[in-house]
C-alpha cells in the first residue's frame, strides 16, 4: 500500500504536473492511508478472539500501522491549491459542469471565489485605515457597515464599495444553505405559510384575533350573569 502510494505520488513528479496538484495528492493519499489503518484497527481490535485478533495484527502490519494524518503544513499547501485560480485547480474542477444559472451551486461558488479574491486588496486597504484609528468610536465601524463608512471616509472609492457589496451578496448566497423562513412554524402548525411583509401582517392579525377572542370568552365565563329586571323586581 504504501509502494502504490509512493509511486501515485512520484507520478506527478516525473510528469512535471503543478505543484499545487502535487500537494494535493499527497494530502489525499495520506489521509486515505490514515483512515485505513485506523480501520485495519478498529476490526483487529474488536476481533471476536482477541489473541487471534492480536496474531493478525503482528501478521498483517509487523511494523505497526504508524500511519499519521496529513501535516497541517500539507494541507495549507493543497487547500490553497484549490481555493486559487491556477493550472492545479483548473485540472481538478475541469469535469465540473457549471451554468449561468443564477441558482447553479458551482457558477455561484466560482463567482464568489473570484469576487472574494478580487476584493483581497481593497480589503487590505481598509484593515490598514481600521489600525490607524481612523474609525475608531464610529458607530458604523463594524462587520456590516465598515464598506460604507470607509467610502465615506474616502478610503476607497464608490465603485470598489460596489465591489465589495457584490461580493458580500454572492457569499452569502453561497453560504447560505439552512436559510429558512420566519413563518416556518405556521407550516408545523398546519397554517399555509405566508411570505412577505402582507403575508406576515395577516399572520399577526388572525393570531390577534384568535387571543382576543379567547379572552372575551374567559372574561365572559368569569363574570356572573345579571338577572333580568323582572326577577330582580321579584326578589
């Protein structure tokens, strides 16, 4: 196992394949042989015979199964390998099939990752006035608003805030995959749901009325009844 691997691996070498593509491999090769060895390890040690299980074991792996996980260093080099445009990730992503789809999850993703690197340098422009103190104690210095308070401030320019915008837009469209609406508990309930401000409106009211009305009737059933005039002339 480990001869195939060294030899996956070596196959990039000597075909001069990018390095980023080389650091890939090994990432993958080696977290594979990780988790098979602690699968090997997993069934020899709850092997239903446990001295037959530890004869298999000493068989099987004489050296021991010393596979170690890949090396963070390792894995930086791969990740950004593939979070970069370049020859590495083009031959990864190169049976990939995207559309110009507004809702396609790949266009979206590679929209995002190219608006987000493209914005890297005005970014860096605007942590670099955040350190000067120049925002300090603004009530728009934080995650949302600084865009617009450095435009404001002259840091960058109208057209990079439009940038940036659109880059905020396409990431939260892609990281946005649990993103449920508010009337969600109307579906549980077996309300229709509603969606928009009308929608939501109507909501409150019909749940206004249902409290009213169930108010009345415990203030009605609270209350004693007055007897009619002719009985209390009676009495």
């Amino acid at each position: 196992m480990l001869f195939a691997a060294s030899c996956a691996i070596k196959h990039f070498e000597i075909l001069g394949e990018p390095a980023g593509l080389k650091a890939t491999a090994q990432w993958a090769v080696r977290d594979c042989l990780h988790k098979a060895a602690q699968a090997f390890g997993a069934v020899l040690a709850n092997y239903p015979n446990r001295i037959l299980g530890r004869l298999l074991a000493a068989w099987l792996f004489p050296l021991g199964m010393g596979q170690r996980a890949p090396s963070d260093e390792l894995g930086r080099r791969a990740a950004a390998s593939i979070s970069s445009p370049g020859e590495a990730r083009d031959i990864l992503t190169s049976l990939c099939i995207g559309t110009d789809q507004h809702k396609d999850p790949i266009t979206a993703l590679q929209k995002a990752l190219d608006a987000l690197l493209k914005a890297e340098p005005i970014d860096a422009r605007i942590r670099a006035a955040e350190k000067t103190g120049l925002f300090r104690g603004h009530p728009m210095a934080n995650v949302r608003d600084l865009p617009r308070l450095a435009a404001e401030k002259a840091v960058i320019t109208p057209e990079e805030l439009e940038q940036l915008l659109e880059r905020d837009r396409l990431r939260d469209e892609v990281i946005h995959v649990d993103d449920f609406p508010f009337t969600i508990h109307e579906a549980r309930q077996g309300v229709a749901p509603t969606t928009g401000k009308a929608g939501k409106t109507s909501a409150r009211q019909k749940s206004a009325k249902i409290d009213a009305g169930s108010a009345e009737s415990a203030e009605s059933s609270d209350t004693p009844e007055t007897p009619p005039a002719s009985q209390r002339k009676a009495a």
